[in-house]
C-alpha cells in the first residue's frame, strides 16, 4: 500500500492529502520516497530557515537531546535562559518572554496577556485585520479575519471588530479607549503575503499611544531574518507592546515565543498561564543554533535577486511580485496558483499555492544566488505550463 494511501487511511480529512511524500533532505534541497529530487522554495512554510540537515542544526540538537531532553516548567534550565536573552539583545529593548511550541500558542499568549490587561483597565473589545491569519485555536481564530476558516466555529468569546488591512483611517475610527489591543502582522502572511502601505505600522503605534491600547505585532512568519531583518518592525521603526514569533525560530523544531515588552511584559502573575512543553531544552538548542548561524548580509543579497529576477520577466500570466526579503508572492493576473504548484514541481521546485492568485516563496535563508537564478530561469517555462 503506498504512503499516500496509508496516510489518508491513518489521518483526519482535514488536510486532504499532500500530493508529495518527501523521505529527506539537504541544504535547500529535498527528495521524495521515490528519489526525485526538488529545490525548496516553501521552507516547511518559512520554518526552515538554515535548510535541511544543517550541520550546526544537527549538532546542537543531537548534543542536547544527549544531555537532557524535557524538564517542563517546573525547573529551568540553561538553552531557554540562553535564547531568552539572546532575543532580548536582538530586539534591544526592556521586555519579558513566555516560551511556547507554536504560533497559535504564541497568539494565545499574547490573547490572555491583553484580556488581563483589558479587563485591569476596564477595556472591552479588540481590532485586529480583515484577512488577517493569527491561528487555529479559538483564542487565536477569534482574531483571525478570514471568515472561510472562522466563521464556522463562532461565537467567540471576545468582541474583535475588524478592519480593512493597510487603511490607517479606519483603524484610528475602530480603535477608541474601550479597544484592549490591535493585532496586526507587518505583512500579511497567508492572505498572500501583503505588505502595508509605507507608514501604516507607525500610524498603528500612534493610535495605540493616543488610546492606550495594545499594539500586538504578530511576526509568526515575518520574524528571524525572513525579510533581511531579525524582526520585520524593526525595519518600521516602531516596537510593539507584545511581539509574537515562531516558524523560523526553530528552524524545523517547534518553537514559539510571546514576548511582552515594558508593562506588557508583567502583566501575567504566577500561575496565570504554562507550557507543559514551551521552552523545551531540545527547541531552544536549535534556536540558539539558528540565531548563530544566520547571516542577514546574505538574506538580503540574495532577496535582492530574487526580487528582482522575478520582476524582470515579461509572462502574460505574470501580474507582478510582492513582499519582502526571502518572503514574496509571485502574483498572477488569473486564478491559476494551483497549477503554478504543480507545474514547479513537476519542473523540481517546491512552491505554494497560497492563494488562487498568488504562489508564496518563502526559501531557507541559506538559499544561494545560484540556485535562486536557476529558479527564475525556470520560471517562465513553469508559468508556460500552468496556463497552458
């Protein structure tokens, strides 16, 4: 019986069934079980930020797993110190951090850290985005703008009043002195990778100050060097009040971090919120290991081909391309990403139909020139096929 049909026999239906079964891989690339070979051009969803199988990867966490695997939240230990005030220099301002193991539990973190807040300060409803993607658990789907996957599993138990995504008037209309928080990503990961107009993240830090709600900036995607800076706000100019980070972190370990900056950061008291498994020794070795060998220098190098050979062609399915650093969607001018996928990989290059207009490359960050310009000369034959 293939993998395939063992998997579709073992699994819920809730992801259809991937159409390919990968066995390994190396550097940026990958292999199938049946030994085909693909450039990735998803990294695992921008989560494999040093590739596959990166040497120092695999050492921090073969020696860590060696030496003591899990201790819960009931002791600590050195890796999660260590990452804690790693991040804590990189993000260079006064903060506190809550390890989790993913961007919803990141989300949910930040959710429970604004209703304390809001309740404290007599506040009663949240504004986050339309189209917005925060996650999947009910915390974090409830702030999630994109009714195909929320509406279905209302009511939530919050008030969240939505706004079109860039539109700095209509946030400063929706955000009074009763708004505990705004969650907004710096760019909108799974809506297709939609960065805002220039301004709009300060124009949301001045209307947070002049009402005294939260700023909440979700990074799940954006962060760790994906758009050639360790956290996309900072590019902005403009730091948040709560920051939530995953993907990237862990480099294919499961990872996630709420982090609280001045008073947000002690809001919680002990016993308000756990992991049983955030902050596990083996997770933090791996981010520590990322962190070390990530080299901004080179993310932006090679954006800047990436970018630019894509904006070079000259496709009648080619509308244009959006985002920022080794985080863009090659836009098309009809609904066709689904066979843009299939098209790649039939060609040896994994992408993602993230919308029916748009196809998300999202590489490891160790992505070379090379193998970037081997992918955009590549890709008008790919768009060829997918129109055909």
């Amino acid at each position: 019986m293939s993998l395939h049909k063992r998997f579709e026999q073992a699994f819920m239906p809730n992801y259809g069934v991937p159409p390919i079964a990968l066995a390994r891989g190396e550097g940026t690339r990958v292999w199938d079980v049946d030994g085909r070979e693909y450039l990735d051009f998803i990294g695992g969803i921008a989560v494999s930020s040093l590739g596959h199988a990166h040497p120092a990867l695999v050492e921090a966490v073969s020696k860590q797993v060696a030496t003591l695997a899990h201790t819960s939240n009931l002791f600590l230990h050195e890796p999660e110190v260590l990452l804690a005030e790693r991040l804590l220099g990189l993000l260079d301002a006064p903060a506190r951090i809550f390890f989790a193991n993913s961007g919803t539990e990141a989300n949910e973190a930040a959710y429970k850290l604004a209703v304390k807040y809001g309740k404290r300060e007599g506040r009663s409803y949240f504004v986050a985005a339309e189209n917005g993607f925060h996650g999947r658990t009910i915390g974090a789907l409830s702030l999630t703008g994109k009714k195909a996957i929320r509406d279905q599993f209302g009511p939530f138990p919050v008030d969240v009043r939505f706004v079109p995504y860039g539109d700095a008037d209509a946030l400063k209309e929706a955000v009074t002195g009763d708004c505990i928080a705004v969650f907004l990503e710096p760019t909108q990961g799974e809506a297709g990778v939609v960065p805002p107009p220039d301004g709009y993240f300060e124009a949301a830090r001045q209307i947070c100050d002049a009402t005294g709600a939260l700023l909440v900036a979700d990074e799940i995607q954006s962060a760790i060097g994906r758009t050639g800076h360790w956290f996309a706000h900072q590019a902005d100019g403009v730091t948040p009040d709560i920051l939530t980070l995953a993907k990237g972190l862990g480099g294919g370990l499961p990872i996630g971090a709420c982090v609280g900056f001045g008073e947000a950061g002690r809001l919680f008291d002990k016993g308000d919120h756990g992991s049983t498994f955030g902050g596990n020794p083996v997770s933090c070795a791996a981010a520590l290991a990322v962190l070390d060998n990530l080299d901004l220098g080179h993310v932006k190098s090679v954006a800047a081909g990436l970018r630019g050979g894509l904006e070079a062609i000259r496709h009648p399915l080619l509308k244009g391309v959006r985002g920022r650093g080794l985080w863009l969607a090659a836009v098309l001018k009809e609904e066709r990403s689904a066979q843009v996928q299939q098209a790649a990989a039939e060609a040896g290059f994994l992408v993602n139909a993230l919308q029916p207009d748009a196809v998300r490359l999202a590489p490891p960050l160790v992505v070379t020139h090379e193998e970037v310009n081997a992918f955009v000369e590549a890709f008008p034959a790919i768009l060829s096929e997918a129109a055909a």
